[in-house]
C-alpha cells in the first residue's frame, strides 16, 4: 500500500457556534485514505484531532492553531485568517515518512517553504499553490498576490503537478502566468469550480467540464481533486485520466459539509460511471 504524505496546516474553519476541521492537510489526506492508501499528515497546531479516521497525524506542537473565517458571495469566497499556527519545514517530518510514495505540499498561509519540494528525489511531489500566492493583511484579510511576480516556481521544477484555483489566479492574468508555468512542470492543473479544470500536460492543454452536483459547501473541492488526481496518475493513468477521476471526486465533496463529503473510491467510480461523456478534450 503506497503511502500519501500531506504536509501543511490543519484548519479550522470558523463557522457559526464554533469551528469545524479543514485545510488541505485534512481533505487531502482524508480523500487518500478513503481511496485505500496509507495516509499521512505533518501539520502544526495546538491540538490533536480526531475527525480523521485512517490518518497517521505528526502534530507539532503551536500555541494556536490556523484558524479562517470564510463566507461567500456571489460564487466567491473570502477569507480572513484569525489565527496562525507554526511554520513547518523538513527537521518536523518523521524520517520514516520521507520515503513515502507519493508527498503533497499543501501550505495554506506560506507555512510550508517551497524548497521542500526537492527532499523527496523518490517520490509523486505534488504542490498546492494557493498558500503560497496569498497576502494576509494587517487585519487578517487575505488577498491574491500577483501571480506573475511569484518566484517560487523556481523551486517547484522538481514537482510532477502543479495544481491552482481561479480564485489564486485571476482570470486576467492566466494566460500568460499558467503558460510560463506549464514550461516548469510536467503538469499543471488550474480548477475552476463549476467551469470545470484546464490541464497541461507536457505542454498539451485540455479542458474537462465539472461532474454535476448539488453544491451545498465548496469548501475542499480543490484540494480533494489534487489528492484524487496525484492518486490516479500513481494507479497509471495519464494525466488526462487523472484529471477526469479527479473532478468526480471533487464533485462529491461538495455536496455535503465539510469533510463529510470527502468521497469513498466506490462513490467515485459510480459517478465516473453515471457520466461517461465527461473527459478532458
């Protein structure tokens, strides 16, 4: 059983009465356990949690954990984070676990330094984007930095997939941003909620359409379609293939609140199956 080893802040989403788990650490590594792999999380915060049934936690220690506040309008989210918890870096990952198959760096506030890339010569290394393109501001308000001035693609060269929401690019700066990028990495993902994903692979850029779903909580989406997606290319599927198995995932989640829709592989397979016109062309 291959291994799935997350590394990023676990969150907790503010909601009303409390707060409830999310983060990449939480939906990825959640979304790889429930499609049978070994799955693995390096996070920082101040508790240890127990919503993640199947998932090995190494838990540095914080006062705090990250903590956001999101609502949305119109289709968007916003986002202000109250609380931030300590940075990781690679003395934090159990040695053990530096062998894992395939690593996903999923940062959320910039806590995972982007040279941790190049410490699994071995292994699937996906990245997440979004912490790393984000500025929080004196009031904890969080804004997209302009994505054709970020430099840390320069130490992401030795990823297999880069994967990027709409909401981390802006719409009228993609085009030129995504095809520099697309040159670094084998493959690139940008998700675009219910308009679908585009993906280059190898230089070939395709579209595939989102799977219908009753959305009732978009939260997660993107990090379950990396997680799905870095799963479907180590089974042997290309990239185009992974794409497709990854947006039914993503689909799913959705649907129900929080990590409650993360998916079981059988329910991915239903939904491959109930829309089989569905694929990136």
């Amino acid at each position: 059983m291959p291994r799935f080893l997350v590394v990023g802040h676990l969150v907790q989403d503010l909601v009303p009465g409390g707060w409830r788990l999310g983060g990449t650490a939480a939906y990825a590594s959640l979304t790889a356990a429930r499609l049978g792999l070994e799955a693995l999380v390096v996070t920082s915060a101040s508790f240890v949690p127990q919503e993640l049934e199947g998932v090995q936690m190494h838990v540095v220690p914080s006062p705090v954990t990250t903590q956001f506040r999101n609502t949305y309008e119109g289709g968007r989210r916003r986002q202000v984070v109250a609380a931030r918890a300590r940075p990781l870096g690679l003395r934090h990952i159990p040695s053990a676990w530096r062998e894992a198959e395939i690593v996903l760096l999923g940062p959320v506030v910039g806590e995972v330094p982007v040279r941790l890339a190049a410490a699994f010569p071995g292994a699937l290394v996906g990245a997440c984007l979004q912490g790393w393109l984000r500025h929080i501001g004196p009031g904890g308000e969080v804004e997209p930095r302009p994505a054709r001035r970020w430099r840390g693609i320069e130490h992401l060269r030795l990823c297999q997939a880069l994967f990027v929401s709409d909401e981390d690019v802006s719409p009228q700066e993609a085009g030129p941003v995504l095809a520099l990028w697309a040159q670094q990495v084998p493959i690139l993902a940008y998700t675009r909620g219910e308009r679908g994903a585009e993906v280059a692979w190898k230089g070939i850029w395709r579209h595939i359409d989102a799977f219908p779903a009753v959305t009732v909580d978009p939260t997660g989406a993107g990090d379950v379609f990396a997680a799905a997606f870095l799963v479907a290319l180590w089974e042997g599927g290309d990239a185009f293939e992974a794409a497709r198995f990854a947006s039914a995932a993503a689909s799913l989640v959705v649907e129900r609140e929080g990590l409650m829709g993360v998916p079981w592989r059988e329910q991915v397979a239903s939904r491959l199956q109930s829309y089989p016109d569905i694929v990136c062309r």
